[in-house]
C-alpha cells in the first residue's frame, strides 16, 4: 500500500459518506486514514485527512479554517496531475475540516532509499529527474511544496511512476517572492518541514522554490551515500554540506549539480525546478563513469586499427562505443570475422596509437599503426613501407579486412574521389537563420522548455534585434517560469515594435496576473480579444479572471465566445460550470462540468463541483 499502517482507528463515517478504516499518520497539521467511499459501487478506497486544530477558540479555528482552505485550492489547482493525488472533496464537519484524495497504491521510496545503501549514479539521476519533473509543474503553478522527502514519494505499483503525496506543508507565494532573492518577504510563514530536508531560509519562515531544489539534493544525497541528511556534516568555512566524502562513485558533473541544488545560499542554487532538471538533462552519458580511464592506458581494449580495403567495397564503419566490431566481407566466398570483446583476435589486434612519421599531417590522418605489433603485423607494416608515397596521396581512410583466406589483409589503394560542385553546403541566409530559430524556440516554449527556449529567443535577438516575435516568445517563456518582472520587460519590447500585438498584450496580462494585479491583467486580455476577436486562449484568461472577480454572467460570455473557437478547452468548460453553479443554474453548470471531464477525466476539481451541483438539485 501506498502508506504503512500504523494504529487501529475507530471506525466512523465522516461527510455522510467517508468511512475511516484505519489510521496512516499523524502529523503536526492533522490525521491521515485510510477510508472507503459509500456512495460508489465496491465501496473504492480513498484518503481521508482531518486537519486538527489546537482548541475550538475562534481564533485557532479560523487558523485552521485557513490552512485547510489553502491546501483545497492548491490540491485542487494541482489535482489535474498525474502524479499528484487528486481531490475528491474537501468539507467541514462539527468544526472539524476534511480532505478526501485519490488513495495511491504503491511503496513509499523510504523502502529504497535505505541508510548504508548506496545506489549507482545512473539509478540516483533517474530518480531525481522523476521528482524533478513533478515538481516543475508545483512550481509552475507557483506552489512550493516544502517538505519533499523519501516518505512524501511514493512509486505507484501500477506504473512505476513517482508520485509525490502530502500537499499539507504547501505555501502558495507571489512570483516577487519566489524571483527577487533580493525583496524582502511580507508574508513569512511558520517553519514547516522535515528535518535534514530543509534550508536555513524555510527554518526562518521565508522559504523560496529552490528550497524545494535544496531538498531534492538531499533525498539524491542520501540514495548516492546511504547516510541520513541529518547525519552529514558541514565544511566549517562555508556552512556547505561536505557529502562527497561519503562516497567516491559519483562523476564531478553529477557532484556539481547536486552541490549547487544544496548550496547553503537559496541564490546560489538552481532557482526552479526547471533549470534543475535540465542540468540534469544535459549531462553526457560519457561523463557518469566515475572512474573513466585513458584508452592509452589499457592494452586489452581495441583504440584503433589500420584500415584496410579494395576499392570496389564501400567503407565499413567501426562501432568504437561497445566491444562489438562487425565488418562486412568484401567478397560472397569471404566469411566476416567478428570481434566481440576479447576473442582469440586479439592476439592480432591489439590497441594502438598514431603512427609517428616525418611527415606529421597526411599520413597521420589516413592511418594508424600497432603499438605492440606482432610479426603478422610487421609484415604488413613492410607492404605498406613499399607501397610509400602512394598512401601519402589518400584522401580517405582505407579499411580493414579480416577473413579466411590465406593472405590475413589486402592492401589496395582505395582511389580518391572527386569533389562533387553540391558538396559544399550554401550558407544559410539571414532570413533563413532567423526562421530556424524561431521555429526551435516556439517549438521548446510550447514543449515547455522554457529555459532553452529563452536561450534560442536571445541568440535570434541579436541576430535580428527587431523581431517582435523573439520578444514575445522571451515573455511567454518567464511568464512559464514564473518571472513576471522580466516577463512584463520583455512584453514592452515586443509592444514598442508592435503595438498592436494581441499575443503580446496576453502574455503581459499573464505575467501581470501572477503579480497579483488582476485588475490590470484583465484590462489586457480585454484588448486582445478586441484586436484578435479569435483568439481563444485570451478568451479563456478574460472569463476565468472574470469569475475571480464575482462577475459570472461576464465571465460565461467571455468563456462562450472560447468555446464557440476551440470546443476541447477543458479549463473553458470547467469555469463556465463554476460560474453557472455561482448563478445558481444548477442543470446547465452540471452539463458544462460533464463536458469538462469528458475531455479532461482527470479535472478533479470539476468532479468535485458538479457533485455538489448534483447534491444541490437533490441527485
């Protein structure tokens, strides 16, 4: 199961409906049990989290009203993940507060991540890239988790996938907070977390989305050292983690990203969890053996050989990444002789280096000689001593044939070829240069890469420094990672080129709305959609913002004329329901949430509204 028992509960029915089994946990913040759903068919089971308050005074209720109405919307916001449990509902019951979520059968990563184990590096880099990769959509959605740890990740049975449970620590935060290391925080918070797991920053209350980053380190940390984060110990000048010493099985660029996730700074790590998996991301399969050796170091491994070929064949390709080398015969009566590892060949073969001439460029560039060569070797070499000058005019490598006939290798020239007028590419012009990387970059922002896609707007900037486009697209993609300032800089320069430009104007309603001006951003996607009556997106933001603001019947005009230009918007239907359930038309607000889930089954949070829109008419 995905959580391990740890007491007998009392059975009782919570909500008219929940029935508690049996106790999961208990935290600073509530009780976990795991529960069975009445209502539905074989009574499917769930998670039901009571969120406990110090006493029934009206100041710690309303305390405790807060923090469980914080974790709804965020479970809620997040519930359309499919590594995150969704929300099935949330309720207050004799001033007692209730949340049900999906129940995640699995094993907790506490049952892999073991002290004194230590896990290889490719494993470990699997592993951070999977809590990565859920937790760049938690920040996305501008949400830092704050107590990512083994017992938070669970590995579902039915995938293999991680998911990543207990949202109750979660602290929604403006983006000036989570981008400006340099603005002072206004909404401190307690100090929520784990301890081991959480930097000096979340300690004082103020923590940053690279506390998260801080604590994915240490989860990597403790897989690649078996040692618990508690237990390392700290380089006395620095204050920085000195966890290398624990282990010597982990390649400097791995090592270099995991220091710089931990660094004791929050501004000198990596931001988001963005930029932290695309580190990862970028490490060369090459570079996570730790103890790479010299290919001078070793005779036993095949380096390189000499070349040899008729000039009837076409050249044989050598595959250097394994020990497996496959060479095609040059005659049907020929039989290939493959080398995979080491085989009796290897008394013929053997590694070797470039050959050291008087002439130091041509003939090292067409062959290489043995370096421990044996007397069939020496015989070649004196043919090819013979051969001589013609060698010296090759413009490609000869190659190597090995077979059963009695001389073991053929030395024929191979002839050079004649330069074809198309084999020198055109250079591209600078309109085409332009194009290409408009293209990648629209291509990595929709695939939300968004600091790769930065990196390709700037390079088609300064290639073309009044393209419009390049500018917005830079927007777009610091809105994506939740840096509205630059976002909205970035935006004004699209906006100075062209004033009229509706993608411009939503992207800065976007940046604008994550600074919590919602009035302004409105105004924004108002002019976009003036200007660009199809833009459905715009569409969208206006009526969803409009229903924040209470505006229902607005906001359903606004989502009408959305759904009217794309039909498959969930996110459309799903505020359309809300805003009919805020007008009380109940019937049309259940249709509109059916539709909603017909193309989004896993909107949770529009599961969960049209139930109460079923309750409300009596279904």
């Amino acid at each position: 199961m995905t959580h391990q028992l740890q007491q007998d509960t009392p059975t009782a029915v919570v909500g008219k409906r929940y029935k508690l089994i049996s106790q999961l946990g208990v935290g600073g913040f509530g009780q976990t049990f795991l529960a069975q759903d009445l209502h539905l068919p074989d009574c499917p089971r769930c998670v039901v989290k009571r969120l406990l308050a110090k006493s029934n005074e009206p100041k710690n209720l309303q305390t405790a009203r807060r923090l469980f109405n914080t974790e709804a919307r965020v479970l809620y916001q997040l519930g359309n993940h499919d590594q995150i449990p969704s929300l099935f509902a949330h309720f207050e019951e004799n001033q007692e507060f209730y949340l049900v979520q999906e129940f995640v059968e699995g094993e907790p990563m506490t049952r892999q991540v073991i002290k004194g184990e230590q896990w290889a590096e490719d494993r470990a880099i699997a592993l951070l890239k999977d809590i990565l990769e859920v937790l760049v959509f938690v920040h996305q959605q501008n949400v830092i988790h704050r107590d990512v740890k083994p017992s938070n990740l669970m590995r579902r049975r039915r995938d293999g996938k991680l998911v990543l449970i207990d949202f109750g620590a979660v602290k929604r935060v403006s983006v000036q907070i989570a981008d400006d290391p340099n603005t002072d925080i206004a909404d401190s918070t307690v100090s929520i977390g784990t301890q081991g797991y959480i930097p000096n920053e979340q300690l004082a209350g103020k923590p940053r989305f690279s506390s998260d980053i801080y604590a994915v380190g240490l989860v990597g940390i403790q897989a690649l050292t078996g040692i618990l984060p508690r237990e390392l110990g700290e380089d006395a000048q620095t204050s920085e983690l000195a966890w290398r010493v624990h282990t010597s099985n982990v390649s400097a660029a791995l090592a270099d990203i995991i220091d710089r996730m931990v660094c004791y700074d929050f501004r000198d790590r990596y931001p988001t969890a963005v930029e932290a998996l695309e580190a990862l991301r970028d490490i060369s399969p090459g570079l996570t053996e730790p103890d790479a050796r010299s290919s001078a170091t070793d005779d036993d491994d095949l380096a390189s050989t000499v070349l040899l070929d008729t000039a009837q064949q076409p050249l044989v390709t050598l595959k250097q990444s394994s020990a497996t080398y496959d060479l095609a015969p040059t005659d049907p009566k020929d039989e290939t002789l493959t080398l995979s590892g080491h085989t009796a060949s290897e008394s013929f073969l053997r590694k070797s280096e470039p050959i050291e001439t008087p002439d130091k460029g041509a003939f090292r560039k067409r062959f290489f000689a043995l370096q421990k060569p044996s007397a069939a070797h020496w015989v070649v070499l004196t043919g090819l001593a013979a051969a001589g000058i013609a060698f010296l005019s090759l413009k490609v490598s000869p190659l190597l044939r090995v077979n059963q006939s009695t001389t073991p290798l053929s030395t024929v020239p191979y002839p050079t070829p004649k330069r074809s007028p198309l084999s020198t590419p055109k250079p591209l012009s600078l309109e085409q240069q332009a194009a290409t990387l408009l293209e990648q970059a629209n291509r990595q922002r929709k695939q939300r890469q968004y600091a790769a896609a930065l990196t390709s707007y700037d390079k088609l900037i300064k290639l073309k420094p009044k393209t419009a486009q390049a500018y917005w697209g830079r927007c777009d993609a610091l809105t994506g990672l939740k840096r509205p300032d630059q976002a909205v800089v970035a935006c004004n320069d699209a906006l100075a080129l062209n004033p009229d430009y509706a993608e411009a104007l939503w992207s800065q309603g976007k940046a604008l709305k994550q600074q919590d001006r919602s009035l302004q951003s409105l105004r924004l996607f108002e002019q976009a959609t003036a200007l660009k009556p199809t833009f459905a997106e715009a569409w969208v933001d206006r009526g969803i913002t409009l229903q924040e603001f209470g505006r229902s019947s607005e906001a359903i005009d606004a989502l009408d004329e959305a759904i009217a230009l794309n039909r498959n918007s969930a996110e459309a239907w799903s505020t359309k329901g809300a805003a009919l359930w805020n007008l009380g038309r109940f019937d049309q607000a259940i249709a509109a949430l059916d539709k909603a889930l017909q193309i989004q089954p896993k909107a949770e949070g529009a599961r969960a509204l049209r139930q109460q829109a079923r309750e409300q008419l009596g279904y």
